[in-house]
C-alpha cells in the first residue's frame, strides 16, 4: 500500500510572518510573497516533490488560507 506525507502551510492575509517562518525564511519566498506571486514558490515545493492537493480559506473572520501538499513516503 502506498503511504503519503503531507505539508500543510497556513498563511494569515494580514502578516506573512507565519509563511515566512514556515518557509525557513528564505528570501526568494519572502520576495514572492510581497508581491503576491505565489508560483515560484509553488514550483520550489513541486520540485522537492510536493503536490499541492487543496487549498481553502479556514479561520472564519481572520483570513487564513491552508495549502495542503502531498508526496509519496518512502
């Protein structure tokens, strides 16, 4: 049976702090993310494997948005 890990990464609308915490503070996301250009980054995780299987607002009133990423285990 095949197994899968999973990279969920919640970014909050009012500070990119908690993307860039989760991104290691690498420069090049903090780049795309005041610009609001996601896709660089998005490949960056493709290229380490990871699927990006959904995406949804969660959080009610306080403007969150959860990306989920998908890869087999080996």
């Amino acid at each position: 049976m095949r197994k899968w890990e999973y990279l969920v990464l919640v970014e909050n609308m009012r500070s990119i702090k908690s993307l860039e915490n989760l991104a290691k503070e690498d420069d090049l996301y903090k780049e795309q993310l005041s610009k609001g250009d996601y896709a660089p980054a998005l490949n960056k995780y493709g290229a380490q494997g990871w699927e990006l299987v959904g995406v949804s607002r969660v959080g009610g009133g306080r403007a969150l948005t959860e990306y989920v990423f998908k890869r087999p285990k080996d």
